[in-house]
C-alpha cells in the first residue's frame, strides 16, 4: 500500500553547524550564544541545542521560563550550558529559575526589585543579565534606570550582573545611523557596570563590524539559513527544506480561474501542479503574490496557497503524481519566501507546522 501524500520537514543539522562556524569566523573572538526561541525557530530547540552543544556552543538564550526549563532537560546534565531566559523575572518566577539553573534577563526596575527580594538570604549572588533600552523602546531599563541602579545602595544587592545585552532594531540596514546612536548609548551604559560582559548584536549585528560585537553575540535566524540582510546569503546554508507531493497536474485554459474568488486569471494555456501542502504547513498565504517552489530545476510560481494544497506553474516540465515539490530549502530560499509574503524570515520558520513529518540529519 502506498504512503499517503504528505509534506516532509528535513531539518539539516550540518548545515546549522556550518552556519555556526561562519558566524563563529565573523564574530571574531566573540562568543557566540545561540537564540532558541519559540522551539529553536519552530525546528527543536532540542536536538538544535544538543547539535550547537557538539559545536562548542555554552550558552543560550530563550523567551520563555518553559523553554528555559525544557532546554535544561534536553540538554541534561552532561551539557550544563548557561541559559538565559529574556522575560526575565515574571510573577513567581524566582524559584523556578534558580531550581533549573536558569539566568534572568531583567529588564524592568520592578523585576530588579523582585530579582533582589528573591536574592536576600541566599548563600551568594545570584547571577543574573541586565537588559538595556538603547532605542527599541520595548524592553530594557534607560539609561537614566541603570544610572539610579548603580547609585542605589541596596538595589543590587545579592545580584551577580555578569551580562548586559541590547538589541539592534536596524542591524539589517548597515547605514543606517539608527546602529551608531544605540552603540554610543549601549557604550555609555556599559561604562557603569565595569565588572559585566557586554552583547550588543544578534544575526544581521554581527556582520556589522568589531564595534558591535562586544564579548558575546546572540545569533538566532543567522543560525538557521536567515541572511544578514534579509536576503540570501552564500555564506550561509538552508537548515530547514519542506517539500510536498504532486497531487495532481492539470492543463489550464486561457481565461480559467485558480481557487476562490477570481484574482488568479490564467492568461494563456499552461500547466499546472497542484501540490499536498497549503498555509497548514506553514507555507506563507500571501507569498503567492510573488513567490516560487522549486520543481525540475527551476522555480515555478505559486499560484495559490490553500490550507491543504497549493498550486504552482509548471510550464512544459515533466511531472507525475507523488513527485516532490520544494517548496523551501536551498533552491527556494527562506527570505524568497518572506519578502513574497510580505514578512521576516523568523516567521516563516516559527510557523512551519507540526503536521509535516520531521526528518533530522546530522543529530549529534
């Protein structure tokens, strides 16, 4: 009996390691701590962690207490990484942290106050990061905050500050002069907390130069494929390839309508395939507006993007039922795909979904 149709997620392991040994190369010295958010970008922060832990990876960053928390257990305690976890100290959150090793990434004057109750009666600092606003206006203390924290007597007492981190919000755009001025106020602030590493740059702020990169920088989508200005980039590789089955090909006419409404118009005859994957999949709805698959050697154009099936141009191509399809990897490339559909490559990968049969190469 044959398999029914189904896409398939290859997550490529080598090619992740690749990617960390370029940014390793850009960063120059600097370590390199990868960002796991949201399950690794959607791919498993789990076998992705243990992967960059073979690479020479010792520290990481998450979003969440839970994704701290299943790192630490994924990890186990043979790869006794540094985790830290951005939300930093949320409501309750104290004896969490500290049960599963986890360093939080203050951001608020309240969450300091909170982070030194927690501390006072411990038998030594508690080693925690400090988040600084140097122009993102999202998170982080100003540098009016961190300024009345160093002056405090008692605000930071029983805290260990071993890390201050900021966030480029135009790191992807090396002109712009948006860089310069958080760089001049990340180097004010740092002046404050002689004794505390410094990271200043995430993916795309590590190819901006010795300046940005400080002693630690955070790669996260850099990791996966995602290019430095939000295009494809040569130095780095596709970690993560979803392909899906032929379902059918037809023959179109000149005047035939594709799927709802009426805003996809065939203009002359051609040949089409519809394909086993839609938005379920992760496949970007709004990507047909601009976007290619990649069929017998050369992109073909998305002419929808259902929840189940999409359709794409084939032209004169040879194609049969069950033939795969790419429809993102090394030939149909993450950002392709997120500037057709209008967004980043980060959200492309987060939403890939789970209904995909994962298959990983290269596990460590």
């Amino acid at each position: 009996m044959a398999d029914p149709p189904s896409a398939r997620l290859t997550i490529d392991l080598d090619a992740l390691a690749h990617n960390h040994a370029v940014l390793r190369r850009e960063a120059a010295g600097a370590e390199v701590a990868p960002v796991l958010k949201s399950d690794g970008y959607g791919l498993g922060a789990g076998p992705v962690a243990r992967r960059l832990w073979a690479e020479g990876a010792r520290s990481f960053f998450v979003a969440r207490l839970a994704e701290g928390e299943a790192l630490r257990e994924a990890l186990s305690p043979e790869r006794p990484a540094t985790i830290y976890v951005l939300d930093g100290m949320t409501d309750g959150a104290g004896a969490l942290l500290r049960a599963a090793g986890l360093t939080p990434v203050l951001s608020s004057l309240p969450q300091v106050t909170a982070a030194t109750a927690h501390a006072s009666g411990a038998a030594g600092p508690w080693r925690v990061a400090l988040s600084l606003d140097t122009g993102m206006n999202r998170q982080g203390l100003t540098p009016e905050e961190a300024r009345a924290v160093v002056q405090s007597t008692d605000r930071l007492r029983g805290l260990d500050i071993a890390l201050l981190i900021s966030h480029l919000g135009s790191a992807s755009e090396p002109d712009n002069p948006r860089n310069v001025r958080q760089l001049e106020r990340f180097l004010e602030v740092r002046s404050l907390f002689p004794g505390a590493r410094a990271s200043l740059a995430a993916s795309a702020g590590t190819f901006l130069g010795a300046h940005y990169r400080f002693d630690m920088v955070r790669p996260g989508i850099g990791l996966f494929g995602g290019g430095p200005l939000e295009r494809p980039d040569d130095r780095l590789r596709a970690v993560a390839t979803l392909t899906a089955p032929i379902l059918d090909v037809r023959n179109l006419r000149a005047g035939d309508v594709v799927g709802y409404g009426e805003s996809v118009r065939i203009e002359a005859p051609t040949r089409v395939a519809v394909v086993a994957a839609g938005y379920t999949d992760g496949v970007i709805r709004a990507a047909k507006a601009g976007g290619h698959a990649w069929f017998a050697g050369a992109p073909r154009r998305l002419l929808i993007v259902n929840m189940d099936i999409l359709v794409i141009e084939i032209g004169d191509a040879e194609a049969a039922v069950g033939q795969p399809v790419e429809l993102l990897g090394p030939n149909a490339p993450l950002d392709d795909l997120a500037t057709a559909g209008g967004t980043v490559a980060h959200e492309i990968l987060v939403r890939l979904s789970r209904r995909a049969e994962r298959v990983y190469l290269g596990g460590a």
